[in-house]
C-alpha cells in the first residue's frame, strides 16, 4: 500500500520502508519511489491492518472530484474490504 501522511512526515521503518532492501529497481519504477522523508512510505498489507484502527482513503482527479471513505473503530484482529470504481465521461 502507498501511504502519504498529510503533515508531510515518515518514521516507518517496518518492511518496504525507503531504505527496506527488497526494493528492487523493478519495483522502484512501477511504484514511483523516491528515497525522501516527503511523507510517502510504503507498507505491506499485514502490517497496516496491524497498525492503522482508522483511515481515509480519497480520489481526487484533476477537477478536484473526490470520492472517498473512512472507517474508524474496526475490531482488533478484523479489516474490511472495499472496492472503489472510478468512471470518466
């Protein structure tokens, strides 16, 4: 998962943190990674149910269209998912 705190900061350091040696060239260019304490980090899927209890997630396109959802209070040791389907006329 891409995730991008909104203050702009990052201290993760749990797997596929900017310095995690599993990136790979490969996986750097399909992900736009860069190396920088800009606010966007990676995380595996186990470790964000582990460590997020609520979270938003937003579209926005070029318009500033959004769609978006949030959930807060999810029971330890449970997630959910969702799927989003964003159309253009």
């Amino acid at each position: 998962m891409r995730i991008r705190n909104p203050w702009r900061s990052e201290n993760y350091t749990g797997p596929w943190c900017d310095s995690d040696p599993r990136w790979t060239d490969s996986y750097k260019e399909q992900v736009d990674y860069l190396d920088r304490d800009d606010g966007v980090f990676f995380m595996d899927m186990d470790t964000f149910k582990d460590g997020f209890e609520s979270y938003t997630v937003i579209y926005s396109a070029d318009k500033l269209t959004q769609s978006w959802y949030y959930d807060q209070n999810v029971p330890a040791g449970s997630y959910s998912s969702y799927t989003f389907t964003l159309t253009e006329e």
